[in-house]
C-alpha cells in the first residue's frame, strides 16, 4: 500500500495535505437539496454564500445543480433535471466565481455535458459521485486537465437507500475506488489531481458510515488525497431523530473525527464552524509529530 498522498493540485494551486485539513465548502445551486435546497437558486444569493464561505476559509466550492437527496423522512427523492436545466444553474455561478473570487470550483456532476461546461467557464475540478464509471466523463476530465474527486455509491441516489448491504464494507469500497483512481490514471489525470471518497450517506446504512470513518486509513493507504463529507447527514443527527437544519454538532464531530482519522479534504456547509472543529485535530495532529521528533 502507498503512504498518505502529501499533496493536492486543482487549478493553479497545490495543497499541502501535511500542513492543515483543507475544506471544501457546499455550494447547492438547486431547489430541493435535502439541507439547503432553494436557498442558493438565485445567482446574486449564490454569489454572496461564495464570498463568506470563502471568507471563512473555505479552501475549494463545489457547485452542484442536481440534488442527490432520496426518499426519506424529509420528503421525496430529488427530481432529475436534463442537462440544460443543471448547466442554466451552475454555470453561471461558476462564471461569476470564477470572475470575482480566486479560489478553485469543482462542478458536482454526473453528466459529461455538464462538466465540459462547466470546465470551459472555469471550473477546475469534477466531483462525480457515480466514481467515474461513465468512461466520457473521465474523457472530459483528461482533455481539460481537470482535477477529479471520485466517490463510491452503491446503486443510484433513487435507490441507494433501499437496505444497503455488504460482505465486506471497507473491502469492497476501497476495491472501487483503487479500480476508479487507476481507471483516471490510464486516462492521463495524473495521480495527485485524484481524490477518492468513500461515499458517507450514498448507499450506506446509518452503521455503515461510522465504519468506515473508524477505517479511515485504508483509504488513505490507496496514495490519494482523501475527501470526505459528514455534513449534515442523517448519521450525525443524533440517532436520525434531527431534521438536516439541527445537525451542526454532529457534523462537526464526525468533521473532527475524519480530519483525526486521516481525512485530509472534509466537504461542508458550515465552513467556519467546521475550520474550528478540524483545527483541533489538525493541532493534535501536529503535537503527535513533535512528540516522535523529539524521541527519535
């Protein structure tokens, strides 16, 4: 197995993944998202929730125009939308960012049309939580020399919560993304522009996911930058019982928790919040390090 990656490139920067834990912050520019949905629609909206997460220190935005959100207590699966309907949500925001803010922006997409355009008006990055199985859309990627993040889902968003199940959780969900991340390698992203993410809350019973943050180093043995996103899931909501707008105390446990396990990009709403919470585990992190310094 390979050791920890040490570095991140998407668009012109390189984050040190040794420094600090770097944020990702959740920029849903959708009418149904299952935490926010609606309230970012609006583009002057969008852009005014970029500037303070980006204030905060959020170190990329992620722009997505489809909600992935399944049936569930809070109401109905999310609605597909075509592939004008996502572009005439998200690129504009991405042009205006992109325009306005220096700071990377990954498009959150399935669909290849979408992240071409959203590539070609600035985006740096594709989060694809379908890990890439759709080979046209690694085509776009490579031929763009975008960054990828790359997340494993078991079925689809309409159906991933249907009773999920596995031989063997961490196995399998390491196996899929060591297969995707080498997938990306032979289309010619270069290896520190891949992150995997093990896909908390897509196709996992509410168990699952706290498994596989207590195995957070099996992932991050597979060589690339480890993403990650416990915001607001239902698993953080104190035994399911809390509706997604009362979840911040559990999303910044599991925050801290997965930057401790080894988690080097947490993806978030609550950006300052959650820059609190993981420069906990980043301080620990970093008194560990002196202490075998200072007996070595």
């Amino acid at each position: 197995m390979a050791e920890p990656a040490k570095a991140f490139r998407i668009g012109d920067r390189t984050f040190d993944l040794t420094s600090r834990t770097h944020l990702m912050g959740i920029l849903n520019v959708t009418p149904d998202s299952f935490s926010d949905g609606g309230r970012y629609l609006a583009s002057d909206h969008a852009l005014r929730h970029a500037e303070t997460m980006i204030t905060e220190g959020a170190d990329i935005l992620d722009v997505g125009g489809e909600s992935s959100r399944p049936a569930g207590p809070y109401g109905e699966g999310a609605a597909q939308v075509d592939v004008d309907e996502e572009t005439r949500r998200t690129v504009p925001v991405i042009t205006a960012i992109q325009e306005r803010f220096d700071v990377p922006i990954s498009i959150d997409t399935v669909k290849p049309e979408v992240a071409r355009r959203a590539l070609e008006a600035g985006a740096d990055a594709v989060n694809d939580i379908e890990g890439f199985r759709n080979p046209d859309m690694l085509d776009v990627a490579s031929s763009s020399r975008a960054s990828i993040f790359t997340m494993h889902m078991k079925g689809t968003p309409r159906t991933m919560q249907r009773a999920p199940a596995y031989d063997d959780l961490v196995r399998e969900v390491s196996n899929f993304l060591k297969v995707s991340a080498q997938r990306a390698l032979e289309a010619g992203i270069p290896k520190d522009k891949i992150a995997i993410d093990p896909g908390l809350g897509f196709g996992k019973s509410y168990r699952d996911n706290y498994v596989l943050i207590r195995h957070l180093s099996a992932f991050t043995r597979l060589g690339h930058p480890v993403l990650i996103g416990p915001s607001r899931k239902t698993f953080v909501g104190f035994d399911s019982a809390l509706p997604p707008q009362d979840r911040l105390e559990g999303s910044l446990a599991a925050a801290a928790l997965c930057s401790s396990g080894g988690a080097q990009i947490i993806r978030a709403h609550d950006i300052q919040a959650t820059r609190r919470a993981v420069f906990v585990a980043d301080e620990l992190r970093r008194s560990d390090v002196a202490a075998k310094n200072a007996t070595s």
